[in-house]
C-alpha cells in the first residue's frame, strides 16, 4: 500500500463543541495531498466519542485519559504509514491549502523537522504562539517586556511576517517529519499536560531538526478547548520546572523553581485564585497532581 502524504492525529476530551469544526475545515485544508484523521478521545464524558464515531471522515480510538502525549503517541500507532505527521488540537480549524503549505517547507528545508503554521484567535487577531526557549530570565512571564531576555513568548507582529526558524511554538498545529518523530520515540508522556511540545522542539533541536515557522500556512485556534481550571495551571507550571530541570543542573532548576513560586504568589495576590492552588503544590509534593509522578520530591522531577 502507497504510503500517504499525511496522518493528521488529535486528542479530544470533552470536545463535542469544538471536533466536527475542524474535522469540517480538513479536507480543503489538505488540498491534493493524501491523508489519514485518527482521533483518541481520553475518555471524554460530554458525548464526544459517540458523535466521532457518527463520522465516516476519521478514525475514532477510545483510551483512558493517560495524558495529552500518551493520546498523540497512541494516535500515530493507529494512523496507515505517512511521512508526516500532522498534530492537531480539537478546537484548531485550518485553512484551504494549509498542509500542503506546511510540507513544502519540510520538503524544502532538509533540517526542518517541525513546521508551525500563523494562527489567529477567534476574534481574528493573531495569535502569538511563537516561544524562545526557558531560561532562569524568562520564567516571570515578562513578554509584556518584549525583550528577549525576559520574554519566552514573542509578541512582537514582524516576527509573524516571515519564515525563520525558532525554538518552539505552541503545538496546537504542528506539522512532524515522521522520521524526526520516530528517533525522539514521539511525545514525552510524563508531562501529561503541557511542556510536551517545548520538550519535543528542543530535544529535536539537540538531534539536528528545526522548528520552523511560515506565514504562508494560515489556522485558528479557539485555546482552552478542554477546559482550563487551577489543576491544569499547576500541571503547567510544574512541568515547566521539570522540563528546565530535565535540560539544566540542579542549582540552576532551584533558582528557576524558587522564582516560579514567586511568580505565582505575585499572580495570587494579585487576584488570580487558582494561583494559590499551584502554590500550595510547589511547597507540598503531596498536593501535586498525581499524573505528573512529581509527589515525591520537594524539587519537582
């Protein structure tokens, strides 16, 4: 069997309100090229599994929830054999001739393993989801700043212009050459949820691809699709400890863990409630939530 150009994989959970929109937008987002859809649902509870299964456009694998990483692995086994591998949230729609877009730029690029796409918000604007990579400066969330010490993301509209290489975007769209998704053995499936995508650019950096990004690939991203709440913000922010730890020595990760519990005390003065909740998990392993295996040590591992 001809192997095909792409095999487009999402997660869903919980996502009856966001799926069939991007499942509706793909067929001319991918224009002439040959592609497969596998969709993991994580044990949604909204009626998600029964409304993919009423399609005849994907294919549908029900699966505990074991995380975010372990649901796109899961996905790529499932998929017939492509040469890339597109990632895609549930409530991303893309644009006419996007994909094909996305892979002429793997095709072009020999070093490129990863392509992001420009995405805009649903009200139009764009949507910055271009990322340095973390360093002990960028942990305050400083991109208001726009100066690349202190900002991890980057804001700045002239960066969105043209295509140049970056550390890593956010993986709401990202298309995956399957050989540079084979080496790294996929996605890291500790984190669960968030850091799964920066671990994934960076690591594929250390073994010679690029994340690049094109503004000639167009989609939009609604974000929060799944629901955000305050276990979900300490997830994220204990894996972003993790990931540092993962890539740096340990006296530079307590420098970096210890600003990260300053940062989020400053958030929950300031009036964001779910800040104090990642607080509490910082100071007490046993608070933290049991997905991550990160109970066991003051400094998050």
């Amino acid at each position: 069997m001809t192997p095909l150009d792409v095999a487009a994989v999402v997660v869903t959970y919980n996502s009856t309100r966001h799926v069939a929109g991007l499942l509706d937008s793909l067929p001319a987002a991918f224009g002439h090229l040959s592609y497969s859809v596998v969709v993991v649902d994580n044990g949604s509870a909204d009626g998600t599994p029964e409304l993919l299964e009423r399609r005849s456009d994907c294919g549908v694998v029900r699966a505990s929830n074991d995380g975010y990483a372990a649901g796109i692995n899961r996905a790529v086994l499932a998929s017939p054999e492509a040469s890339t591998i597109l990632i895609l949230n549930p409530d991303a729609t893309l644009d006419p001739d996007s994909v094909p877009r996305m892979l002429e730029v793997l095709r072009r690029r020999s070093d490129t393993g990863i392509v992001a796409p420009r995405v805009r918000e649903e009200d139009g604007s764009l949507s910055p989801t271009l990322r340095r990579g973390p360093t002990l400066g960028r942990v305050g969330g400083l991109s208001f700043t726009r100066l690349p010490l202190f900002a991890e993301r980057i804001e700045i509209p002239a960066e969105y212009d043209t295509e140049h290489e970056v550390d890593w975007a956010v993986g709401a769209i990202l298309l995956v050459d399957r050989p540079c998704f084979d080496a790294l053995d996929g996605l890291d499936e500790s984190f669960f949820l968030y850091s799964e995508e920066t671990d994934f650019s960076l690591r594929a950096r250390d073994a010679g691809w690029a994340t690049v990004y094109t503004p000639l690939a167009g989609a939009m991203h609604v974000g929060g699709g799944s629901g955000e709440n305050a276990t979900t913000h300490t997830m994220q922010m204990l894996n972003r400890v993790r990931l540092y730890r993962r890539r740096t020595g340990e006296v530079r990760t307590w420098l970096y863990f210890g600003l990260t519990i300053v940062v989020e005390l400053r958030r929950a003065v300031l009036g964001e409630r779910q800040s104090w909740t990642t607080v509490r998990a910082l100071l007490r392993p046993s608070l933290r939530p049991p997905q991550l295996g990160a109970s066991s040590a003051f400094l998050p591992e």
